[in-house]
C-alpha cells in the first residue's frame, strides 16, 4: 500500500471524503454531483489526495458519519481537524482549500463556477450511475481501505469511482494529475502512468484496466463473496 502523506476528510452527497497530500489531517465532505466534481477538481489542482467514504442513497455507514460530525445531512460539509475549521458550500470549501493549503494560489478561472455539462451531464447521460447503493454489496467493509489512483475528467476513472461508491467502499483517491508528486508512487506500482489503477492491500490486488477493475470489485466485494 503506498503512504499517503496529508490527510483532510471529505464529504460528497455520493462520497465521505477524506483529503491527504503533505500537511493536512482529517476532513469531511458531501456533494450535489456537480458540486463534488468542483471539489474533486480543486483537489487535483492542489496535489492533495483523499480518503473518500462513498454515501450512496441507501449507505448504512458513512451518512451516519456526516450527521454525528455535522449534525445534518446537508453536503459538501468540510472539517479540517489541523484548524478546526468546518464548513457546508462547496465554493466556500474550494476557497478554504486554496486558502490553507494553496501556497498564495487563487482557483482557476471557472473553478468555482458549476455548469450542467461539466457537472449534472455526465450523470444523467449515465442514468445516475455511482447515486445509489447496490443491493448485493457486502455490508462490513474491508480492514484497510482500497487506493484508486487518478486525475479528474478521467472518464475510466470515474466509472471505477461510480462503482465503488455503489459498493460503499472506502477508499483512497490518489489525484495523479500533471506534474503530480504522486506520479513517481504510481510508476513504482504499476511500472507505467496509465490511470485509472486500484490497489487493494486486503487481498493484495493491484490492478490496471478500467474494465479488470470493475469485474475485481464486483466479484470481490459483492454480498455473494462472503
């Protein structure tokens, strides 16, 4: 398994995240999809990665997390344990991010701006693929936590995110976007760049092909292999 380095948690209405890269702790978060994505992306263009614990509709673990940390089920929702900071609002958590952990940078141009086709299309071209919790996953989750190694707009990688939130996995999203200081951890692994990539320290799977991963996550972690 490789070390993550910072760690915030992170909530998405489809995912309970947790945020890592070189100084951060713990943090939660929630998302209306689109509003998950802006999060997703500011992550990237950070190099922070992120422990994700997927909510699905149907999630009998990790909303239970956002309403004891919270007191609400209202995402994004954000807590930062190194300042003891929390927040909702998706853009007042992308400013936060650069704030805290952005060296002097500001957002990119249209980061905090949400737009249909780059946030509610993928989804509704995907009939709400990764919303739902799937009625055979298991219902104890693995001892150590999955790494799925990625960047943003990867449309494999988010195939491989919509299936691991349908199986309410918690997992460590690895953001390998360019000049990623993961991007060494990654070629170490797999012996190439190639994403998405998931390793799984419980049965010791380290595995590259979007379509390699799914059927491993099925198989693996559906209520039938137990």
């Amino acid at each position: 398994m490789v070390a993550v380095h910072r760690r915030l948690q992170l909530v998405s209405c489809l995912f309970f995240v947790r945020c890592s890269s070189s100084s951060l702790e713990e943090i939660p978060l929630e998302n209306g999809i689109m509003l998950w994505r802006r999060v997703r992306e500011a992550l990237t263009e950070l190099d922070l990665s992120a422990e994700v614990y997927p909510c699905p509709k149907g999630s009998i673990r990790h909303r239970e997390m956002v309403r004891k940390f919270g007191g609400k089920e209202q995402f994004p929702f954000l807590i930062d344990p190194n300042t003891r900071i929390s927040m909702y609002e998706s853009g007042d958590i992308v400013k936060y991010l650069f704030l805290e952990y952005g060296r002097g940078r500001s957002p990119s141009m249209g980061l905090l701006e949400s737009t249909l086709f780059t946030g509610w299309m993928p989804t509704i071209l995907r009939t709400g693929r990764g919303m739902t919790k799937w009625e055979r996953a298991r219902l104890d989750p693995p001892s150590e936590k999955l790494e799925l190694f990625s960047y943003e707009n990867n449309q494999y990688a988010r195939l491989v995110r919509e299936a691991l939130c349908e199986l309410e996995l918690p997992y460590i999203l690895q953001n390998v976007g360019a000049g990623s200081q993961r991007t060494n951890l990654l070629l170490e692994v797999s012996g190439s760049q190639e994403v998405p990539f998931l390793v799984d320290p419980n049965t010791g799977a380290q595995i590259g092909d979007y379509k390699n991963i799914l059927a491993y996550l099925f198989n693996t972690y559906s209520a039938a292999a137990t």
